[in-house]
C-alpha cells in the first residue's frame, strides 16, 4: 500500500483548552479557518469519537466536499480526522502542548494511503504528495493552523 505524510506545526498564544474549544467547533470553522467554504454537521452528540461532517473546500481551482470523522479522542490533547476519497483514506492527527507563557504548540501529521488500485496515487493523491503539490498540501494546512491561531488572539 502506497502512503505519504506530512508534518506542520503552529505555536498559538492561548491555553491548550482554548485552543481545543476552537479547533473543535466543527459548526464554526468556516468562519475561523479561511480555506473551508462550507461545513455540514451531520452528528448530533458533542464534539468526540464518532463526530461527521461534510467540509468543503476550494481546492486546485475546484470546490471539494469530503465527509470526515473523529476517530480518537483525548480532549484537550489529541484528536484525529480520517476521510476518504476517490480511492485515498486520509488521516489528520492533532496534537496539543502546552508551550510555555500559557500558550500551546499544535502539531498537525497529515497523510494519506491508497484504497483501491484505480484511481489511486496517481490521481489524486498524485496531485496533492507530489513535487509542487506537496507544498500546495503543506502552505494550506500552515494556513489553516495560522488562521487558528489569529481568531485566538485579542482584537486590536
């Protein structure tokens, strides 16, 4: 099975429990996170293993929706995301520590894994691990955790 990762990490000037509370407002994230268009909750139970939703993103000039799932959960320390799409399985790992000066550190591990034999790496998953999409990958998950990190701070 072919299978490629990537790390990013983003240091917020908020409690690990804030910065939990805002990265799991699932409801909210388009109004935090400026690559997320649109997000349909479709659990019902607070934010936890078993919680879905469909994110839709704009992605390589195309609108993209994905269903996702909480698959582990250790509030206000680890959650992780997992998806799949067009013959990929994705995993997102995040995990929080406390860093200091009542801030915390955010550590994103992203990667993805072929499902099916067709329509595997070289389609989409092609697209986003390899050569330029790799950074395309890594600068809109860097952007995503920065743009958590700005809601987090006091207004000016």
């Amino acid at each position: 099975m072919s299978t490629w990762q990537l790390t990013v990490e983003h240091r917020m000037a908020a409690p690990p429990m804030r910065v939990w509370e805002r990265m799991t407002d699932i409801e909210n994230s388009p109004r935090v996170i400026s690559g997320i268009e649109r997000v349909e909750v479709l659990s019902e139970a607070p934010f936890g293993v078993g919680t879905r939703w469909r994110e839709t993103r704009l992605m390589f000039g195309k609108e993209a929706t994905e269903e996702m799932w909480v698959t582990a959960c250790e509030s206000p320390e680890r959650f992780v995301v997992e998806a799949d799409s067009r013959g990929v399985h994705y995993t997102s790992e995040y995990t929080l520590h406390p860093d200091g000066d009542g801030a915390t550190s955010v550590r994103l591990v992203f990667g993805g894994s072929r499902t099916e034999k067709k329509n595997g790496f070289g389609g989409v998953i092609g697209k986003l691990f390899g050569g330029i999409g790799a950074k395309t990958v890594e600068r809109a998950l860097t952007k995503d955790l920065e743009d958590i990190a700005s809601s987090l701070e006091p207004a000016k």
